[in-house]
C-alpha cells in the first residue's frame, strides 16, 4: 500500500500549491473588486503575473534535471508560496501584488513538476488512474479555496485563511521523499509520423492554455451582481469537485478510444461549459459551466500530452507545455479589450478560443485515422531524462537518469 501513500502526499502538496496557492485568486477576485478597488484590467494584470511566473519555474524545471527532482526545493517553494499568500493583504499597491502573484506562479510550478515527477516514479508500472487521483489533489484545493473564500467573506481574511491552509496541507506532505534513481527508456524518434500532426495538437493545446485560462480567471467574477451571494463561491467549489475524479476519468476512457478523439470531446465539452456561464448567466447554468469546466480541464492536459508521448516526436512534451503556457499569458490579454464591458464576453470569447481547439483536434483525429490505430503508434515510455507532467498548467518534468 505504499503507492497509496504517495499519492496521498501528491495530491496534498498539489492541493496546497495549485488548488489553493494559485487557484485560490479567482474565488477572491471578486471580494477584492467590491473591497479593495481592483479594476478588471488590474485584475487581468495579477492574473498575468502570475502566469508569467508559472512559466519561469516550468522552465527552470525543463532545463534543471536535479531541480526538477529535488524533494529540498520542493518544500522550500512551498514556503515561499505560503510566505507570499499571507503577504497579500500586507502589499500597498498593485506593483507589490503582481510581485506576489508572480513569486505564487514560480513557486506553484517548481512544487508541481517536482511532486509529479516524484509521484510518477514512484508510480513506475502502476495503472494509470493512480496518478490521476493524485492529480485530482489540485481539484480538492480548488474545492478548499472555495469553501474558505464562503466562509471569511473578506479579501484579507480570505489571503491569510489561504496561506494556513496550504500550511496544513503542505505539512501533511511533508515527508514525500524522492524516490531512488531510474533511468528511463530511450526513445526513438525513427518513426515519427509528419510533423503536420504534431503541429495540429500544439495548435490545439496552445489555444487551450488560452481559452482554459480566461475561465478559470473570470468564471466566479462572471456571476451577475444580482444573483445570491452564495453563488460565486458555490460556482468555484462545482469546479474543484468536478476536478478531483476527471483525471482518472479520461485516463480511464483512453483505454478504449483514441487521444485525438477524446480530446476534441473534452474540449467540445468545455467550451459548451464555458459559453453557458456567460451567456445565459443564472444560477443553474453557473453552476453547469462549472462542472463541465472543472470536470475536462485536467483531462484535456492528460490526454494532450499523453498523445504527445505517442507521436515519438522530440521534446513533444517540452514544446506542448510551452505553448500551454504562453497560452495562459496571453489569455488575460487577449481578452483585456473586452472586459470594459463586465467579465461574462470575456468568457465568450474563451469559449470561442476553445472550440477552435476543438476543431484542430478534430482535423487531428481525421489525419489519424480510426480510433484503434492510436496515432499510428503504441504509447511509449518517456524520452532519456524527462517524465510527462500530467497535470494542468504545467511543466515538464525531468528525471536524470543515473549517467547525468
């Protein structure tokens, strides 16, 4: 039973670091904007921000084999992302703030590749739903942050309420420990199939970094003013219970259909979630968009990159993750031009952004073929030093084989 424990710690430390240490902004924005004067623009700035730390510590990770394993660092990132949660009330200005965010989307990527790549070689010839319910850990922050933001009902209490309990998840992980060295197999890129495939599923995962990430900025800041006060909350704890089961939900799904395929579902899915959060507003269709949102995000991360693994073609999980997340950064300002007219257009043209995705998986699964050719190619383990990172937002993860 020692696996169970491993994820357990996973999904702990994700919860503290992704749940609740980067996702805990979206529950809070709004109190910030009734309490602190942020403007939409300023809060498309944090977002921003954060975004754009998220992508450094992701890089740090790809290109630092011995970072991207260090179990030291690990914890030392989650005590600077606790550190820069309960600072938030303390900032004077909006410099400070994004100073913050920024720190938060460093530290929250270096614990995450860090904690996968742990979880998955600890994992090493376990069925895949394992892993999926570790990953799950980042739905049952969100589904925290959610909670506490009802809870306090005030924007500094709310910072500081967050900080303690990515504290107390943070220490409940505190004993993950790395796992002994393993090199992973070697492999061929001979046989990569053309590169208009390939192209085709960064295409589409690019617009999902930007479309996913203008959702899950604005979603609880779309609700309409008039509607319960209980709503905005209630909409981002829909969210993360609809994360926890869905990575192994499509992990399990991908037995039996192609990526491709199940991709452009996921997406056609989220964007139907999405778009009903801002168009029809109310409570039945916020809290719909949620669990249509929260119940793919993940998914659409798992299954992308995992068909990246399949095509054989190099660094395919490095270039996919990159322009994930450029995506996130340019989603916030994608939408700045539009968000003088309130948060619900911004998620249209989320929505919109997402079904393209959709589409350019679907043109995929036309080139590929049937459903049982699996992109002409069995799954094959990682490439010589690097682990997929199965998880939203995210890096990629480098184990250094014992020869580095």
């Amino acid at each position: 039973m020692q696996h169970h424990a491993h994820v357990a710690r996973t999904a702990a430390v994700l919860a503290a670091a992704m749940g609740v240490g980067r996702f805990v902004y979206t529950p809070i924005l709004p109190l910030m904007t009734a309490q602190a004067g942020v403007t939409a623009h300023t809060a498309a700035g944090l977002a921003t921000a954060n975004y754009a730390g998220y992508l450094a510590g992701a890089l740090v990770g790809t290109f630092s084999p011995r970072l991207a394993r260090s179990v030291s660092l690990c914890r030392a990132s989650l005590i600077a992302l606790i550190a820069g949660l309960a600072a938030m009330p303390l900032a004077t200005g909006v410099t400070e703030w994004m100073l913050l965010r920024g720190l938060a989307g460093v530290a929250s990527a270096l614990v995450f590749v860090i904690a996968v790549n742990t979880m998955l070689e600890h994992l090493h010839d376990r069925p895949a739903h394992l892993a999926g319910w570790g990953l799950g850990g980042v739905g049952a922050g969100i589904a925290l942050s959610a909670v506490l933001v009802l809870a306090l009902d005030d924007w500094k209490l709310a910072w500081w309420g967050a900080a303690a309990v990515a504290a107390v998840l943070g220490a409940a992980a505190w004993t993950m420990v790395s796992p002994a060295d393993t090199a992973t197999a070697d492999g061929s890129a001979a046989h990569r199939p053309p590169h208009g495939v390939f192209t085709l599923l960064l295409l589409s995962y690019t617009l999902e970094g930007i479309g996913y990430i203008i959702a899950g900025t604005f979603l609880v800041a779309a609700v309409p003013d008039d509607a319960p006060g209980w709503l905005g909350g209630g909409v981002w704890l829909a969210v993360g219970l609809a994360t926890v089961p869905s990575a192994a939900l499509w992990a399990a799904l991908s037995a039996k259909w192609s990526h491709p395929a199940l991709l452009a579902a996921a997406l056609c899915v989220q964007a139907g979630g999405i778009a009903a959060a801002g168009l029809l507003g109310g409570v039945t269709a916020a809290l719909a968009g949620a669990v249509l949102f929260g119940g793919t995000f993940v998914g659409v991360s798992t299954l992308a990159l995992a068909a990246g693994r399949v095509l054989r073609y190099p660094r395919a999980v490095a270039l996919l993750t990159a322009g994930y997340s450029a995506g996130q950064i340019l989603g916030p300002v994608a939408v700045a031009p539009v968000l003088h007219h309130g948060f619900r257009p911004a998620l249209l043209v989320g929505a919109m952004v997402v079904l393209a995705a959709a589409v350019a998986a679907g043109v995929m699964r036309i080139v590929v073929g049937q459903p049982h050719r699996r992109l002409g190619q069995p799954e094959i383990t990682d490439t010589t030093g690097e682990f997929v990172d199965h998880g939203v937002h995210h890096g990629v993860g480098l184990a250094t084989p014992p020869h580095q």
